[in-house]
C-alpha cells in the first residue's frame, strides 16, 4: 500500500516533467511561428557609397495611411501609392532644411533656414504641393519638432545671442511656453501624440558629477498643464524621450559612463528593454499605437572587417525582440552591412534604408517600406516587390 501511494503522488509530478518537455522541444516553433513576417518594398533606386542615385529616396515618416515623406537629392519627397512625388526645396531666400513629421491628415512638418530657422506645414492632400507652396509658420526662430492629427505642433526657439532654446506648442496660431524642470534650464520637447501628451527632456539636478558641471537630463511628459519626470534606469545618469503613442507609453533610452539601454514607459512604470545578444548599445526610437517599439542596436565589434555588420534594428512586440535586419537581407546575392529605420505607423509598416555589400564588397544603399504580411510564408525582397537594378 505504501508503495502504491508513492506511485500515485509522483504520477503528478511525471506528467508535469513530460508537459514541460513537450513545451520545451516546441517552444523555437511556436516563437517562430509568432514573429511577424514581411514584404519588403525598395523605394526609388539605389545609391552608392559615392553619391545617390537620381531616383534614391531616403524615406524618414510614415503616416497610418502608408504616405510615406522623405529626401533625395532633389529635395522633399512624397511616397504614396506606389508612385514617388517630387516636392522640391523651399521658397528662396530659404535654404535646405529637413522634414520632422507627417500626419494622417496628410500635414507634412518640416524646417528650413535663412537667417534663422523658419518651420513650415504643407499639405498633400487631396493632391501633393510642392514645398514652395507651405504654409510658413509666424513664429521666428522656431524648430518645429512634430505635429499630431488634431494639427498641434510641438518643437522650440532658438536664441543664437544666448545660446537658449525655449520648448513651445503652436496651435491655431497660439504659441504656449512649455516649463522646464527647472526655470531657465533646457528642455526640449520631441513628440506629441493625439490626447495632447508630449514627450521630451528636460534639466534636471541630481547630484551626479559630469564635465563641465553639466546638470543631468532627465525624460519627461508634458500633460494637462503638468511635467512629470520619468526618471532613470538604474546603472544610468540620464534619459531621453523619443516617441509618445496615443496610449501614453513612451520609449527612449538611458545613458551613463558604460553606454545606452533602450526603455519603455507604460503604466507610470520606466522599464528596460531586452538587448539582443552582442548589443553594446541599445536606443528605443518609435512606438505606434499597438505598443510595438523600433530598437535601434550598436553591436560590440572587435574589428573594422566588412563582414562585421554596423547597426541593426529590431521589433519589440508581444514581449520579444525581432531581428527586422535578418528580414531584410536579399536572398544569397548581397548583406546587409547596416541597417537604419526611421518611423512605424500603426499598421505595423516600417520605413528606413539599407545598406549592403555585393558579392565584389560594393557598397549601396536602398531605401526600403516593410510591409506586414498575414500569412506563414518567410519575408523577402524579390524582384516582383518593384524596381531594383543593382549599382554596377
């Protein structure tokens, strides 16, 4: 009997080290069968280590409509629906400038200078104009950072005689000082979602001894007239905000004396991000609405050999990373050397440049749009996914 009785306890135990076994040896399969799949998009033609192409677009934002803005040598370009629309430069006496955002409304953000800097909005919808057309913003010297769909734009003034800036909302010809941490100290905002949330940096005394006796700089989140610091992780000095979803998560990353790790901020809760393995530095850069983050990775490199990749970047969705470098490599021909994505819209659509090396080591790049694909079948570029002549 009391044999019988230790049998009947440990079938318990039994069965629960063959489940375990089970979920272990199928495990890779379904944490493949879970990463997301894409097709991958070139826009325009590549450009060579010595110069872009003519049709090399450089793609920087990506609204949820798929309108994708960015620059090639021509000036501001507007990616939709296939075709590429060439905005060209801003009025004279302007200068080039660069694009900060587009919206859903199809608004596109952007800053070019004369004697100072002038921001400007241009619509694109119904149809594109060209960047000589904006709307140029009243307000001088300012640096327009973002806009969101209700058409508030964030940024800042910039003082050349004392060096300051100073963060402000523009809103229907409204300008709103934003406050600092500390009053005549930096800050900065850098994105602002749809309930008016904006994220950014502000100064920000914590007693840590830097060069210069710089103060320390910490993430924060202006909202409802308040500013709440987001803090540090620990193990780093300081932190930096870079993109605000409707949710009010954010991410960013911290930094110190050993580096940068990448966050996330959800629930009033600052977290790290997982690095993959060989990260040495690890920058959060965007987050859309479902909660899926950009990382940007610097590997350790022991050497200066081709064949060691630069930068990478992953996906951070459903608690895991995913190498978007890997899904992007062209099948068996070239490598991708390093990899720089810029922006994710809601769909989960990707935007960026590649770099690769052929089968002689030439250097080119392509600007690409990463398509989410519902079915099993393994991302690829593939000559059907448009245009591509390789550099010769």
């Amino acid at each position: 009997m009391k044999k019988f009785a230790q049998q009947k306890r440990g079938t318990p135990l039994f069965h629960f080290l063959i489940f375990t076994a089970c979920i272990t040896a199928f495990s890779p399969q379904l944490v493949a069968e879970r990463s997301p799949r894409y097709s991958v998009i070139p826009l325009g033609t590549p450009g060579t280590d010595h110069a872009w192409s003519e049709n090399f677009m450089y793609p920087e934002y990506i609204n949820k409509k798929g309108d994708i803005v960015g620059q090639r040598g021509s000036g501001v370009v507007l990616y939709r629906d296939g075709t590429i629309y060439e905005l060209g430069y801003p009025r004279e006496p302007l200068e080039n400038g660069w694009t900060s955002a587009i919206n859903d409304r199809g608004e596109i953000l952007g800053v070019a200078f004369a004697e100072s800097s002038v921001s400007f909005v241009l619509q694109s919808l119904p149809r594109p104009l060209l960047v000589a057309d904006a709307r140029n913003l009243p307000v001088p010297a300012f640096v327009a950072m973002d806009v969101n769909n209700g058409g508030t734009i964030i940024g800042y003034i910039y003082n050349r005689q004392d060096d300051t800036i100073t963060p402000v909302v523009y809103h229907d010809g409204r300008i709103t000082e934003l406050p600092s941490l500390f009053p005549g100290r930096y800050a900065s905002p850098f994105s602002i979602n749809d309930r008016g949330q904006i994220l950014g940096q502000a100064a920000f005394h914590d007693g840590v001894d830097r060069p210069n006796g710089a103060p320390g700089l910490r993430a924060v989140i202006w909202s409802g007239g308040r500013l709440k610091n987001l803090g540090v992780l620990p193990g780093f000095h300081d932190s930096h905000g870079a993109s605000i979803n409707d949710r009010g998560e954010a991410v960013g990353h911290c930094y110190g004396p050993e580096g940068f790790g990448g966050f996330i901020y959800r629930h009033g809760v600052m977290r790290p991000l997982p690095s993959p393995p060989g990260a040495r530095h690890t920058f959060a850069t965007r987050i859309n609405n479902a909660g899926d983050v950009l990382v940007h990775v610097i590997p350790w490199r022991e050497n200066d050999e081709a064949s060691v990749p630069y930068d990478s970047f992953w996906l951070y969705a459903d608690g895991a990373l995913h190498d978007l470098t890997a899904m992007v490599a062209w099948p068996s021909r070239w490598r991708v050397q390093a990899l720089y994505l810029s922006d994710i819209n809601d769909r989960g659509e990707i935007v960026g440049v590649a770099h690769y090396l052929d089968r002689n080591h030439r250097f080119f790049t392509q600007g690409i749009l990463l398509v989410p694909r519902n079915n099993g079948n393994r991302g690829r570029i593939s000559r059907s996914d448009g245009p591509f002549i390789a550099p010769r």
